[in-house]
C-alpha cells in the first residue's frame, strides 16, 4: 500500500511538472500573439519626426549630388545649381507646377503604400493610372456635360483602377504569379489599349497629332488660387491622405491588410482570409492610382495625350519608400521629391545640364533607402519570427 501511495505521489508531481511546463509554453506563446497584434494595431512604429529627418536628408543628399555633378557637367555650374534650387519657386507658374507634380506624387505614393504594407510589391500603379485616365476622358467626352461631370470622371477613374488592379492581384493570390513580373506586363498591355483606343475613338477626324478633343467645363477639375493656381486635385489628395491613414489603421480591413503583410503565416493561423488581402490590396491600390490618372487628365492635360502619365508612376514608388509607407508622411515626401524633379525641369531649360540629371539623383536615393531599411527588416524578421523549434 505504501508503495502504490509513494507511486501515485510520483506520478501526480510528474503530471503537475508537465502542466506547469505546457502552462508557461501557452503563456509564452500568448505573449508572442499579444505582441505581434499590439504592434500591428498601433501607428506605424516609425517615429514620424525620424522619417521626416530621414526625407531632409534623402533631398539634402539629392542636392548635394546635384551639385558635385554639375562641377563636373557644366561650364557655369553656380548658375546651373542657382536654378536647380530656386527654380521651383522662382514664378507663380512654376509653384503652380510644383504643387501639381506633389498632389500627383501624393497619389501615387498613398497607392504603392498600401501594397507595400500588405507586403506585396506591385508595379501596376502605371497601368492602373493609364485606365483611370482613360475612363475619366470617356467620362468627360462622351457624356453629356452637365455640373459636376468632373466628379463622375473622378469616380470612373478610381473604378478602373480597381478593375486593373483586380488582375494582378487575383493572379498573386490565387495562381502564385509573380506581382513584379505580372504587373509590369500588365503595364504594357495598358499602354497598348490606351493608344489603340486614343487613336481610333479618342482623336477627332483630321487632328495633326495623336490627341482628344479638350474636355468640356463641366469635365475639368475647378481652378483653386490666383497667381498661384492647382486644381481641385488638392482637395482630392487631402482627402485621400485622410481616408487611406483612417482605412489602414481604424478599420478592420486595415488591421488584416496589415497583419498578413506583418506575418503571413500567423495571419492565416488566426483565421485570416490572406488571399482575398493581397488580391483586394492591389485593386484598392489602384484606386488612388487611377484617381491619380483623372487628376491628370481632368486637371493638367485637360484632355488625354499620348504617354500621360510620363513614368510618374514609378516615381511613387520612391515617395512611398521616403515615407515608410506612412499615409500621413507621403505628402511630406511627395513635395520634397516633387521639388527636386520641378527644379531639375527649371535647370534644364535655363542653364547646359541636362534632366537626366535626376535619374542619377534617383538611384541615389533607392539606395541610400536601402540601405538604411535592411537593418530595420533584420531586426522585425529575428524579433517577430516564430521558428519550428521555438514552437
């Protein structure tokens, strides 16, 4: 009796070191899931003042490049520099052209930011832009015009973009296509249709270069400032600031987009529908993205032109990358940005340094970009990984 009594002792105190080691590994684990899911619903853990510094410092860089360049370049490289740093706000019309270029970055920018924080890296924003113009100059050519015409283009835009972002995605999600390789080639395929399409129903008879009538009043976007003028588009991408933060980070959607793009496999182990976030991440990106092109078409061009949107798109790759993918930060980064490429415009007509110029201060960027996230995406992965043997 004495030995089955010490028996049973025995085996209730292994049985209670197993419960207690199982209790501590649940704990553990919880405290993991805890910490994943606090991170992913606050703000983005970039401290905005340290990525603003970071945007100083990109554009002071930019500069400085610019300069040693034209040392080299040209033969009155003061001069040439003068009109690299002044250029931008040296006339009304070049400020008007300044903020045009940054409401346009903006767009851009808030659309590659959402699918970089889903953790996909799409390059469809061009084609996106592409089919938003193209349905914003359908929208204000051959509907009747009527007062706030220019809104149903601005609509009409953000709906094809979603429809062109829609392949992509469903071609990541669902077959396991590479998004780089699908939406650059999708990119084409958007050129094409947009020129087959502007030549043969956009042009009119007899035009003597490949381009649309111009839109009717009621389809352009309403003329905001005096000496200093933009569009509308102003308004547009102040609202869209506010409504990609508030979608990312106060709704449900947000939190999923973010939580797949954080940990994919966690996200799935929860239940998340990681498939339809990273389908319905690059159709939403095309939102803004074809917005962007009615802006374009609706507020600059004011009809639609051969190769309109003039690469701008990758350009918002850039903006998003300065900002960290911070919706709040991108316009930060799309006006600076945005000044270095109307100064580099300014430069060219007024001094013997060519704009290509920027693309040199471009690559500069990315890598110094780079550069400095590696560190930041080595310390998220060790930090935030779960590891067969930790599990």
């Amino acid at each position: 009796m004495l030995l089955c009594s010490r028996s049973r002792d025995l085996n209730r105190s292994k049985d209670w070191v197993v419960i207690q080691t199982v209790e501590k590994n649940v704990t553990s684990i919880r405290l993991k899931i805890q910490q994943i899911i606090d991170n992913v619903k606050t703000l983005p853990s970039n401290d905005s003042f340290s990525v603003i510094v970071k945007v100083v410092l990109a554009v002071l860089l930019g500069l400085l490049i610019v300069y040693l360049v034209t040392l080299v370049v040209s033969e009155n490289p003061q001069e040439a520099f003068k009109a690299f740093i002044t250029g931008p706000i040296s006339q009304p019309n070049r400020i008007s052209d300044w903020i045009t270029d940054a409401i346009n970055l903006t767009m851009l920018g808030l659309a590659i930011s959402i699918v970089f924080q889903a953790n996909q890296f799409s390059l469809g924003a061009e084609g996106q832009l592409i089919f938003g113009a193209m349905a914003a100059g359908a929208v204000a050519l051959f509907l009747p015009p009527f007062t706030g015409l220019f809104i149903v283009g601005l609509i009409a835009s953000g709906v094809a973009g979603f429809l062109w972002g829609v392949l992509p995605g469903v071609l990541k999600a669902y077959l396991g296509s590479d998004e780089i390789v699908s939406t650059l080639m999708l990119n084409f395929i958007a050129v094409q249709i947009y020129d087959f399409l502007l030549q043969n129903f956009f042009m009119p008879p007899g035009a003597g270069a490949i381009l649309s009538d111009v839109f009717p009043a009621q389809g352009l976007l309403p003329v905001l400032g005096g000496k200093v003028r933009t569009s509308a588009g102003l308004i547009v991408a102040v609202l869209a600031v506010i409504i990609v933060w508030a979608m990312l980070y106060r709704t449900p959607y947000g939190f999923n987009l973010r939580m797949s793009g954080f940990n994919e496999k966690f996200a799935q182990h929860i239940g998340l529908n990681v498939k339809q976030v990273i389908w319905l991440s690059m159709a939403v990106s095309g939102i803004f993205a074809g917005i962007s092109g009615g802006i374009l078409a609706m507020g600059v061009h004011t009809r639609l032109v051969q190769r309109i949107s003039g690469g701008m798109a990758f350009e918002g790759i850039i903006v998003s990358m300065l900002a960290q993918n911070n919706p709040l930060l991108v316009p930060v980064a799309a006006v600076a940005y945005s000044y270095l490429r109307i100064g580099a415009d300014v430069m060219e007509r007024t001094s013997d340094v060519s704009r290509e110029i920027v693309i040199v201060v471009q690559a500069i960027m990315i890598l110094f970009l780079t550069v400095q996230a590696l560190p930041r995406i080595r310390n998220l992965r060790l930090k935030y990984a779960f590891g067969r043997k930790k599990m």
